[in-house]
C-alpha cells in the first residue's frame, strides 16, 4: 500500500468523527427518519442484532457512503488484485450484478480500467431522472483522466421498453452493470405484478426477474460482483462464478438464478451489515403479503415504554413537524409536539 493511500486512510478517521458529530446533532434535534428506517429494517431482516447497536450501525453505513468518494490511487491499483480471474470478464458482454455494499458504485470504474469498452449502467427512473446528468458528467472526467475511449450509457430500468432496450445493447456488445438491490422495474419497486418470492435474511422480499430473463434470452452469462471494505478500510473487490443458462427452460432459469444471486449477497451483507445502504429503503421489497398482514390499528393512548423497547415504534421530526413510525407496517402518521413529547419520553 503506497503512501498516497495511507495518507487517505489517516483522512477517513476525520471523516467519520464528523459524520458521527453531525448524526448526534440531528438525533439532539430528533432528526432521526432515516435512522428509525434503517433500525425497522434491521429488526425486520436480522433481529438478531441488539437494538443497542443499531445506532453504531447506522453511523458506519453513512461512513461507507461518504467512503465511496474514496482517493482515486485506490482505483489504480485494485486493478491488478481483482479476485477470481477478472481477465475472462472483459471479453464478451455480461451482465455485471451487484448490491449496494461497501464501496459498490466505484466498481463500474474498475471494469472500465479492465478493458470493458462498453457498458450501459442500469438505475431506477429516480436515480436516472435526478442523476443521469451528473453520472455522464463523472464518467467524462474518468474517461479524460485515464484517457479512455470507452461507450457509456445510463439506462432507465422503470421505461416499458427497457428489456428490448437492453438486448439491443447487448447485441452491440454492451456490458451491463446492475444493483440487484436498487433496480426497480417497469412501473416501479410497488409494482408487484411478475415478481418471485425469495427468502432473504429473516424475511421474504418480492423480486423481479427481467435482468435474468434478459440472460437467458441472449445468452449472456451474468457476473455477480460484490464489493466491500475490509477491517482497514481497504477496499475489496470480487469477481464470482458466473451464472448462465444450461437447458433449462426460462422460467426456471429466472427463479434459480434470481435466487443463486439474492443467496451469494446475503452471505456478504450478513458479514459486512454496516456496509449495507439498502437498510435505509429494502422494506419496499417485501412482498405485500407480508406488510398487509401486520394489524395497523392502534391507540396512541395504549402506546408504552415497551412499544419503543421491541422496536415497534419510533418518534422524530422533519422540520419541526412531529411522527409517528410504526416499524412493523412502514406507516408514519403526523402527531402533535404535545403527543411527541409524551412519546418521546416513553422512548427515552
């Protein structure tokens, strides 16, 4: 490790003290929404992990976040420590899968760096309408200073047309390079129609099946992807076994290999749980069944200590304004700075 690179780590001490500073001066003022999400998720999917813990964990997801941003000396040399063969990757297109983990997004940069040429990165409408820009943006700074000739295309995953729109650049040699976690489908994540379940950590979530059906019809082997941080901070990329099609039909093709990918990344989230971003919105992929059964009739009269001890509820305000969470539903109902206070000291 050069020098170069253990002067960036020495930063990211700085980096995550201030994070943790900030986050205690948005708990201070009760600010806390995203972190009550994340806790409701955790409890959900690994319920396992102390309520006391959840606050640690939640201030080193954001840490991770800010970690992505990462000196670019790191870039320069993953290249030549990728694991698993990488080599054989930057031949034919793929379709690269990934999750929100560690330091996931610097990943498409890797591979740009092995000599993909062109590679189409696919994001839900949000991500493309609100950040399509600013990616085409950094790709062209990457590109100039590593003096890359590499294609680049953004792909909105939510459009009706975005199957055919990606076999079509397959078929013109383009990669693509997914989050397993973060692509929503036509019609959005609520969209439940043509979705499998898959038992995931604690839970069971509803997934779409495109980017494997895609797979199958093209023929194209799909590459799971996982990135991390080890206990240094450093960053660690692996390249895993590729899953294709081997004569089954499709349907079966799109259920196991959708599973084969959701089974891989659960071994790596439950490993590395405060690297994981997702906490702060997987709840929109659990199945309907499984958010329509919790009873969500309650009288906030009846609310105790003990509601707030199992996690079952949580308080906080967006500016100024007071709420209610239940954890278990995902419903957040406006209260008032009275009822707030009363139920804020119960939590206390």
């Amino acid at each position: 490790m050069d020098q170069n690179i253990n002067t960036t780590l020495e930063n990211r001490k700085t980096l995550k003290e201030k994070i943790l500073m900030r986050e205690q001066e948005k708990k201070a003022q009760h600010a806390t929404k995203d972190f009550h999400f994340l806790s409701a998720n955790l409890s959900r999917f690994m319920p396992h992990i102390p309520l006391e813990e959840h606050w640690d964990i939640y201030v080193n997801v954001l840490y991770t976040m800010r970690l992505r941003d990462f000196d670019l000396h790191y870039l320069l040399s993953l290249t030549d420590e990728l694991s698993n063969d990488s080599e054989k990757t930057i031949m034919d297109p793929k379709i690269y899968i990934t999750c929100h983990l560690g330091f996931c997004k610097a990943s498409i940069s890797l591979l740009m760096l092995k000599g993909i040429s062109k590679i189409a990165l696919v994001v839900d409408n949000n991500t493309y309408v609100k950040q399509a820009e600013t990616i085409y943006a950094i790709n062209n700074r990457f590109r100039e200073m590593f003096n890359l000739q590499n294609e680049f295309k953004i792909v909105n995953v939510e459009k009706s047309n975005t199957v055919v729109e990606m076999m079509q650049l397959i078929k013109q040699g383009f990669s693509l390079f997914a989050y397993i976690d973060g692509n929503s489908g036509y019609k959005g994540v609520y969209n439940k129609e043509k979705t499998i379940d898959i038992p995931f950590l604690d839970s069971t979530i509803a997934s779409r099946t495109g980017l494997s059906a895609i797979s199958y019809f093209t023929r194209t082997p799909i590459v799971p992807l996982v990135s991390y941080y080890d206990e240094k901070d450093y960053p660690v990329t692996k390249f895993l076994e590729e899953i294709k099609p081997n004569g089954e039909n499709i349907r079966t093709y799109m259920a196991t290999a959708t599973k084969q990918l959701y089974k891989i990344f659960e071994g790596y989230i439950s490993d590395h749980y405060d690297q994981w971003e997702s906490w702060f919105y997987f709840h929109k992929y659990l199945d309907a069944n499984t958010l329509m059964s919790k009873n969500e009739s309650f009288d906030l009269e009846d609310i105790s200590t003990k509601d707030f001890q199992s996690n079952k509820f949580g308080v906080f305000k967006i500016d100024g304004d007071s709420y209610l969470f239940n954890k278990e539903a995902y419903k957040i109902y406006p209260i008032t700075n009275n009822q707030f206070d009363h139920l804020n000291q119960l939590a206390s």
